[in-house]
C-alpha cells in the first residue's frame, strides 16, 4: 500500500489532533525522581553509537530541509514522530518541566518553534540525556524518504 503525501499529512495530523485530545488536565504532575535502572539506561542508552552524518540544530534543519515554507516533504511527518520521541527520553529521565514545556510548544504547531525549543532542551541537559536526544536527530536527519512510486499495474 503506498500512501500519497496528502494522506500522510492528513494522518499526521489526525495524530496530533488525537495526541492533544488526550492530555491530560492541566493539574501539575507530582516531581518523579527517576529510578536507578532509568539512570542506567540513559547512560547506556545508546553506548557506542557513532552517527554517522553531521547532524545540524533542528531549527536550522527544518528549515533548510523543508524550504522557508515547508515546501516539500511534510515538516510534521517528521516533528511528530520526533517529538514524541523527545517526549519519551524526557519523561523516562525524569525531566518532567522539559517534557512539560515541550508538550506546550508542541500545541502552538510552528514546527521552528518546535525545533528550537528542543534544541535547548539538549543544550542544558546532562550529557547521558544530550547524547540520546542527538542519537534521535541522527536518525532523524539522517532518514531519506523514498521516491513516491505509482503501482505497478497487472
């Protein structure tokens, strides 16, 4: 089954329509201290992992991958997935204000916006947390879409 671009656009955002549907109220979540395993797992979370392309700032990636006007592939087909992936690493290690502020930004939907804010999340974070959140940006700038090919016809 292959999906045309339109389609994928509008299951990117029905996923993040669903994805803000479901928060939950804004009551403020209890501090977590994150277990030891949870420590663990950032330290070991991606040991030995070289990537294998200079990866750039996500700001500056999206806008220079996507054009100044998104022009191209879809900005949220890549952000939602990432996001959410940021999200993840975050609530695991423990960093609930992060994982709050970029769950806050993520509502306002300006994917620069987006980009930035996780840049500075990886900024201030301790080292074992920075190399994850630069492990998902590998891999995400690193993927290459494959060329849309029409069915092949019997």
């Amino acid at each position: 089954m292959i999906l045309t671009m339109e389609e994928i656009q509008a299951i990117a955002a029905r996923a993040a329509e669903t994805v803000l549907e479901n928060q939950a109220p804004e009551e403020p979540a209890p501090e977590v201290e994150p277990t030891q395993e949870e420590k663990d797992m950032h330290s070991t979370y991606m040991e030995g992992f070289q990537c294998k392309i200079k990866t750039e700032p996500l700001k500056d990636w999206f806008a220079t991958e996507f054009g100044p006007d998104g022009d191209g592939e879809c900005r949220p087909c890549r952000m939602l997935p990432l996001a959410s992936l940021y999200l993840g690493v975050l609530q695991k290690a423990g960093k609930t204000e992060d994982a709050k502020g970029l769950e806050k930004v993520y509502e306002g939907g300006d994917i620069l916006t987006i980009a930035e804010y996780m840049d500075k999340i990886k900024m201030r974070a301790e080292e074992g947390l920075r190399q994850s959140l630069e492990g998902l940006d590998c891999f995400a700038q690193s993927f290459e879409m494959e060329a849309e090919e029409a069915p092949k016809e019997e």
